[in-house]
C-alpha cells in the first residue's frame, strides 16, 4: 500500500465523517465539504492504486526479461556445446 492509498482512504472517511455529521446538525455547508473530502479521496485512493498497479507490471516486466536473458543464455551455452561436438 503507497502514500496516496493510504491518505486517500484517511480522506474519504474524514470526508464521510463531516457530511455525516452536516447530515444530523442541518448544516448543508458542512455536507458539502465532507461530501467533496471525500471525493478528493477516492480520487487520490484510485491515483495510488494506478501507481501500485503500474509497480506491479514494472516489476513483472523486470522478471520477465530476467528470464527471457536467462533462457537465451543459456540456448547459446547449447549451442557452444553442440558446435563444439561437431568440431572434435
């Protein structure tokens, strides 16, 4: 979990929290500001999933090629064995 997961949800909630209470006083104003709380959480919540996820492929990219290099690697090392059996 990142930076923006976390304070993303800790908005939502506060956000949740203030419209909810503007709910039981009456105040519109304090709705509406908990009501756009939580909104620019679930905004910057999903921005920090984006950016896990965008992790997440880099990662799998970086272990791919490792293995991709590894497989090719090694075809070679076959190769020089098989050229070298047919020199000798």
């Amino acid at each position: 979990m990142n930076k923006d997961q976390v304070e993303g949800k800790v908005k939502d909630v506060a956000g949740r929290v203030e419209r909810q209470a503007g709910e039981w006083t009456g105040s519109k104003e304090a709705e509406a500001r908990g009501a756009a709380k939580q909104v620019e959480g679930k905004v910057q919540g999903a921005w920090g999933d984006v950016k896990e996820a965008g992790k997440k492929a880099a990662e799998e990219n970086r272990k791919n090629r490792a293995s991709d290099e590894t497989v090719e690697a090694e075809k070679e090392k076959q190769e020089d064995i098989r050229s070298q059996r047919k020199a000798s």
